[in-house]
C-alpha cells in the first residue's frame, strides 16, 4: 500500500505535490505512476493530516483535496485505491469516483461512519488509536497495550457486524504511532500474532515513523534502512498489507522475505 498524502503540511508529500498552497494534481499522478510501476497493489489517499499534533481540516477541503485525484487514478491506473478518511460525505463520494477500500483511523466512530461505510459495500480498514490527533501523543498509557488495542479492534469488528457490515469486509490496523509511546509500539509489533490471531486481515504502517527517530536519531529522509527493517518483520509476524511511502525498497524487501518463505525456485 502506497501512501499518498494531499495535504500541504504532509512530511512525506507536502513539499513536491503543493504549489504554494494548491495541489499539482499531475505531479500526484506521477507519483502514483511511479507506485504502481514498483508494486504498489494499492494506493491510499489522504486528505486530513493525522500525525501528532496536527489540527482537524474541514469537510469541503478533505474532499476538495481528495476526490479529483482518486477520478483521475480510477480514470487512468489498474490499482485499488484506498482513501484514508473518517468523514461519511467523503467515504460516499469516494466510492462513487472509484475507491475500492476506506481506511478510517478513527474506526468508523464519527457520527454517520457506519452507516457511510455500510452503504458503500467498500472493505473497510479499521484502526486503533487512542485520543485524537492532536493529543494522542501526550503521555499515552496502557495496561496491556497488545489487549487494549485487541479488545478494541474486536468490539469495532462486533459494532460493524450488528449495523450490517459483513466481517468479511474488514481489515485492522493496530494503529502504530497513533496514540503509542516507543515501547508500546515495540511490544505490539512483538506481539503482533496475537492481533492477527483476531482473524482478519491486518495492514501496518510503520514507515517512516518517529519511533524509527527516538530509537536511532534519525531525520525522516534516513529513514529507510529501519523502515524497511520494520516492514520485513511486521510480514514474517502476519501483516497482509504493508503501508509505505517507499514502495520500491520495501517491495523487494518483502519479496525476498515471501521467497524465503515459500522456497521459490529462482
């Protein structure tokens, strides 16, 4: 999963996809071009920054940054394309312009999610995440983190269930760096077998993430060797989608981890 982020104070995209304070709409596509050609089997759009600290955007704009790219990718590439929203207006829309999944951090609890998603028929990603954006890095706690965010994911999955979304539309997220200190982002990624033991599919995002800068000093741009590094053991420990702003890299990493497992003759 490739991560395409519209939003101008995005780390990752901000900087090459903005003019001022306008999206280049072909500049993204070329991106998205790119992805697909380096084995991206799936495309997730943003338009609501959600790392630490950031501020809620409102409805209009996520759509307006959103919605024309995913037209143009549907118009133009084979890929699924994954929109990363928790706003219902923009889960209906995107259906309709051609997403094929949505990737909610707040797993579908914003009034009216449930009832969006339902209506889409779209697979739908639910995430962990403790607080909001803007304070889910203050102090977070846990008892257990792996329980907490397994109990959690499990009633999400129930909730779906009972308001007619079949379980076999939905994947999970353990949510890392959302709401997570280091060590509560290390023992999850230890224990990810007892998430995936819930039995649905689980994607996992730790590219590029800060835990990767408290741990090693590194700035985001000298991140990958330990993105990668993450990206091969969060595979060997059951994730079946692996999100990634470096798609290339990370799909030959994982390859050679599939081909080791699987013992191709090459």
């Amino acid at each position: 999963m490739g991560v395409i982020n519209v939003t101008p104070d995005s780390f990752s995209d901000g900087a090459t996809l903005y003019r001022g304070s306008s999206l280049d709409i072909d500049r993204a596509m070329t991106r998205a071009r790119e992805m697909v050609a380096s084995g991206a089997a799936i495309l997730d759009i943003g338009g609501e920054s959600t790392r630490p600290g950031a501020s809620p955007v409102s409805v209009n704009e996520e759509m307006d940054r959103v919605l024309p790219l995913v037209a143009r990718i549907a118009a133009e590439l084979e890929t699924v394309i994954s929109v990363d929203t928790s706003t219902p207006a923009l889960m209906r829309e995107a259906a309709a312009a051609g997403a094929g999944l949505l990737n909610d951090v707040r797993a579908l609890t914003r009034e009216g999610a449930v009832e969006a998603a339902a209506a889409t028929d779209l697979p739908i990603c639910l995430m962990h995440m403790q607080g909001e954006p803007g304070s889910m890095q203050v102090a977070p706690h846990y008892d257990d983190v792996v329980e907490v965010v397994c109990e959690y994911l499990r009633s999400r999955v129930a909730s779906c269930e009972r308001r007619g979304i079949a379980r076999s539309r939905l994947l999970l997220d353990p949510g890392f760096g959302f709401g997570k200190s280091v060590t509560h982002n290390l023992q999850l990624l230890r224990e990810l077998p007892r998430l995936a033991a819930v039995g649905l599919p689980l994607v996992v995002g730790l590219s590029r993430k800060s835990l990767i800068g408290k741990l090693l000093g590194r700035e985001v741009g000298q991140r990958l060797p330990a993105s990668l590094a993450l990206a091969v053991l969060a595979a060997q420990r059951g994730a079946a989608v692996i999100r990634t702003h470096d798609v290339a890299a990370t799909a030959d990493a994982v390859s050679m981890l599939m081909a080791l497992e699987e013992c191709v003759d090459l």
